[in-house]
C-alpha cells in the first residue's frame, strides 16, 4: 500500500517538475520552445533557481525544527545582510578605485565573503557552554544584521547616483541567466550535500525537535549537530545569496508546503522542502515573466516578497489562532 508520504512527495515533484517545464518554454509573452541559444539561456536560469530555492528550502526546514517555530527561516541567521553589506563595500571601494562597478558574477566574491562574515560571527556570539543555544542564535542573528544592513545603507548613500541602481537592483534578488559556473557548482553542492546530511541525521532532528532533555535522554548528541546543521544552513544560505542576491519568503514557505504533503518527519520532509524550494523559485521566477509594468518585468524579490508577505499572515493566523492585537 501508498503510504500518503509518498503520495505527497510524488506531487512535490511533478509540480516542480511542471514548472521547471513551464519556465523553460516561457518567455516574456511567447510560449514555446526556444531557439538553441535562446534555450540555454532559460536552462541555465532554470538550474540556478533550482539550485537556490533547494538551498533556501532545506535550510528552512531545518531552521524551523532546530528553533522549534515554524516561523523561522535561514535569514534569521543575518547571511542575507551580510551579503548585502558586502556587495555594498564592494561597490563603494570600487568606485573610490575609479574601476567599474561589480555586476553580474563579479557580485558573487563580495556576497559570499559577507555572508560567511556575518554567518561567523552570529555562530560565535551564539555559543553558550560549548554549545549553540538557539534563542541566542537568533538574537545575534537579529543585532548581527541590523548592523550588516545599517553598514549597506550608509554604502549605498556614498555611491555615485549612477551606481546605486546597479546595487538596488541586486538586493531585489534575480535569477541570472548566465550563472557564474563557479557560484551555481557551489550552490548547487551545498543545496544536495545539506539535503542528503539532513535526511540522513532524520531521526536526530525529529528528537530535536522536542525538548532539550527529551533529545539527550534519547541520545542526540544535540551541541555538535546544531553546531553542523546551522552551519551547513548558513552555507547553503550564502551560496544561494551569492548565486541569486537576497531573495525572501522561500525558505520560509517551502517547508511548509512540504509538511502539508509528506508529514512531519524529517527524513523525507527535508528532501521535501527541497524540492518544494526548487519549484517556488522557479515558479515565481516564470509568474513574473508575464507581469508587466510597463518599464521590464518585475524583480524576482518583489514577487516572493509579496506572495510570501500573505502567505506569513496566513502561517501567523494559523500558528497563533488570531491576529495579533
């Protein structure tokens, strides 16, 4: 007999699959096969964002077990800022060196060396007793981004009028349709290596989840696994980053469509998630291809912002069982 798991994981696929389909044929108004050229241009848009929303979504689901809420999400760990203060440093001392400001794969360096930046000292600040205690986590991952964002915003004030919409830009978040082979390989690697960890650590996350003394008394090594799992998060988070720019909601929806389908164990809800973050991403990277604003399609972060944004009042209904007052 099916069990309803794999009823659900099945559906996971063939959704992700469809979409991966729809986006490779859709351009902007025409639909249909491309041209050879034209083709590998969609293909390679297509892998990035699957690369990256895997990378989003298995770090959410992991996030939200290890945290035990289900609001929580890999940029609770302060990567995005992070990144986002780098490429913003970047652009600046370019343009205090007279050079040609950062684009395309160029922004990856920069990105990936403030999400690391960031993602290091919010481990750092997090550790108590040897181990890492998940309310501090997320406190220094709040200060530790406030600080990144506040360091963006006073970059970007110093930039020249004309560079500051090339940064703008890609703090929306875009799926680049010709990836730096080097950033999709690593996001690409961390996405599977972290999905693979994960389901293979199942049983531990699923005794995590519950109560630090209902984890050791089962013998889950709690302190070296949230050591490995949110640094493996905040890896797969930067490498998503640097791939694709910030880009929100994604690592927060996806496991939750993933735990409506496949159920809550995580042996199979990590891969879920994963699959679930691929085809969101890719999705929504189709859905704006056919929204037109008169002056280009809509950046890629506007679109999961405001999808996501209703989506998080409806998670936070549900989670709370009222509105906030």
């Amino acid at each position: 007999m099916i069990g309803l798991a794999t009823v659900g994981a099945a559906t996971l696929i063939v959704v992700a699959a469809r979409l991966l389909v729809v986006r490779t044929l859709d351009g902007t108004f025409v639909v249909g096969w491309p041209s050879a050229v034209l083709g590998q241009f969609r293909i390679d848009a297509v892998l990035a964002a699957a690369a990256a929303g895997a990378a989003l979504g298995v770090s959410g689901a992991i996030m939200q077990t290890l945290l035990r809420n289900p609001l929580a999400s890999p940029f609770v760990l302060g990567v995005t800022s992070g990144a986002g203060a780098g490429v913003a440093l970047a652009s600046l001392a370019a343009a205090w060196a007279g050079m040609a400001a950062p684009v395309g794969a160029a922004l990856g360096v920069p990105a990936l060396i403030g999400a690391v930046t960031a993602l290091g000292v919010v481990l750092l600040l997090a550790r108590r007793g040897g181990s890492i205690d998940p309310v501090t986590l997320i406190l220094s991952g709040v200060i530790v981004g406030a600080i990144a964002s506040a360091l963006s915003t006073v970059a970007e004030s110093l930039l020249p009028p004309e560079r500051r919409g090339l940064l703008a830009g890609w703090l929306f978040g875009r799926i680049p349709d010709v990836p730096d082979p080097g950033a999709l390989t690593a996001c690409a690697i961390a996405a599977c290596g972290l999905t693979a960890l994960a389901a293979t650590w199942g049983s531990r996350l699923d005794a995590a989840a519950l109560s630090d003394d209902e984890a050791r008394s089962v013998g889950v090594p709690l302190a070296p696994m949230r050591t490995a799992m949110f640094l493996g998060c905040g890896v797969a988070t930067a490498a998503s980053v640097a791939l694709c720019g910030p880009i929100a909601f994604i690592g927060l929806l996806a496991p939750h469509c993933a735990r409506a389908l496949v159920g809550p164990r995580n042996r199979i809800l990590v891969v879920g998630s994963a699959v679930a973050g691929a085809g969101l991403l890719i999705g929504a990277d189709a859905l704006r291809q056919w929204i037109d604003i008169g002056g280009g399609r809509l950046p890629l972060g506007a679109v999961t912002a405001v999808a996501g944004g209703i989506a998080f009042l409806v998670l936070l209904r549900k989670t709370t069982g009222a509105w906030p007052r």
